[in-house]
C-alpha cells in the first residue's frame, strides 16, 4: 500500500511538473504573439498563438489574440471562431464581443453585430470604437439617427479619432445634410492629413450640394493620392462632361481606360463624349 501510494505521488509530481512546463511554454510563445501582434506581423503572431493553444487549451487571451489577427488579416469567419472559443472560456471578455461584432459588421450580419456591440458597450461603456461600430451598422440598415447618435457618444470620449468624423459625415451624406457631412469630411483631413480617402467622400459631398468646383479639386487631390484608381478620374470625368466640358471629360476617361482597359462602360461613356465633342466643333 506505502509503495503503490509512493508511486502515486511520483506520478502526480511528474504530472504537475509536465503541466507547469507546459504553461511557461505557453506564456513564452503567447509574449511572442503578443511582440509580433504589436509590430503588425499577422502570420507570425498567429503561429506563436497557436504553439501557445496547444500547450494550453484553455488559454483565454491567446484565443482572443489570434482572433484579433486574424480580424486584422480580414479572415473573418476564422477570427469568429477563436472569438468564439474566447468567449466560452471567458464570457465577461469586453474585447472579444467588440472584436466579433466587427468581424460579423464586415461580413453584413449586422443583427448579430448589434447584438455584440450592445454587450461590449455594457461591459466597457468608455470604449469609444464600440459605438463607431454599432453606429456603421446603423447606417448600413439606414437607422441614421441612432447612428449619429453614437458617433456623438465616441466623440465625446475620443474627439481626436478621424475615423469616426469620416463615419459621421458618410451618414450625414446619405441623410442628405451635405454641409455637415462636409464640416465632418474637413475635421478628418486636418486630424489626419493621412487619411486622403477623405477627399473622394467630400468631393462626393460637394458634388451632392452642387458646388462642383469644390468638388473637382477633391477629386483631384484624390487622383494625386490613388492615381491607380479609376475612381478620381470617373467622378471629375462625369462633372466635366455634365459642365460640357467635353476635352476634360475625354481627358479624365481616356485615364480611366488606360488603369482599367476592359470595362466596357468607360470606352461607351468615352466614345459617346467623342460624339458630342464633333458635334460642338
């Protein structure tokens, strides 16, 4: 009976020994996550995350980790998952329902993203991306006073985040109340001159509102940013061709073939202008 319980207690030591082994393993490689995580280096921080899982299966914060990276990496569905796993082990994680709530926004459920956000917002009422976030998905299911609303809240906790001005003014847009929108798109570009994204919504803005010069010129500074993208030069193209500008508008649309020769649309719009242009001279 001693032996078989001597033995017993040699086993068991060895079994917490393997254990806490383990666990400094895990810790290890989740700090390495968390380095790589930090730095933007996705792929990394995932595989240290994982190494980090095996040796600990219930390793909270290395589910949520990965997830995040996997947000990060717009793996949506994959990102759920570990958010999911996060959850089941910690149900009280602020992080993780935000977190999942901006997976499921992107990926257009935004009934379950509400129902995320709203649990976030409970459990970190301070967050101010939180509110960004169930503001976007009002405005995606066109409730646009409650959207507003809560862009109002996350600026009167962050008044410095230039995402959140550039959210607002969209839904001011599609609200139709283009002075605001532009005040907004104008607190977003002098926050963040970085953010020139901000030039193609308030020429939009401007467009909408009928000052066309206004407009051109953002236009403009976006095609100097994107000069890759068609965008810049479809928008301008269409007010210099409304403006009967024909030679302008041709300009812009012979740029917009030469990025993306295949869409048909753009060389009809491009010969219909060449048509009209004979017809004044």
């Amino acid at each position: 009976m001693i032996q078989k319980l001597v033995k017993f207690c040699i086993l068991f030591t060895i079994f917490i020994s393997c254990n806490q082994n383990k666990r400094e393993e895990a810790k290890y490689y989740f700090e390495e996550g968390s380095q790589n995580l930090k730095n933007g280096l996705w792929d990394m921080a995932i595989l240290n995350f994982t190494s980090a899982i095996k040796d600990d299966s219930l390793y909270e914060e290395a589910y949520y980790n990965r997830g995040y990276a996997y947000l990060q990496k717009t793996v949506y569905g994959t990102a759920i998952a570990d958010f999911n796993r996060a959850l089941k082990i910690n149900p009280k994680d602020g992080d993780a329902y935000n977190d999942r709530g901006e997976a499921y926004y992107h990926l257009g459920k935004y009934d379950l993203a509400l129902s995320d956000l709203n649990i976030a917002i409970k459990i970190y009422p301070q967050y101010d991306m939180a509110y960004i976030y169930r503001g976007n998905c009002y405005r995606e299911t066109k409730k646009y006073e409650l959207a507003i609303a809560d862009y109002d809240t996350s600026l009167s906790i962050n008044s410095l985040r230039s995402e959140t001005y550039l959210d607002r003014g969209l839904t001011y847009s599609c609200m139709g109340k283009y002075k605001l929108a532009i005040t907004d798109f104008d607190s977003v570009l002098k926050i963040n001159p970085q953010v020139t994204y901000a030039y193609l919504t308030r020429g939009d803005a401007y467009k909408s509102a009928q000052l066309l010069d206004s407009a051109i010129a953002d236009y403009s500074n976006f095609i100097k940013n994107y000069p890759k993208s068609t965008t810049g030069y479809i928008r301008r193209g269409n007010i210099h061709y409304a403006q009967k500008k024909y030679s302008l508008a041709i300009a812009d649309f012979d740029a917009a073939i030469k990025i993306d020769p295949l869409d048909s649309s753009l060389v009809k719009t491009r010969q219909k202008l060449l048509d009209l242009c004979s017809k004044h001279n």
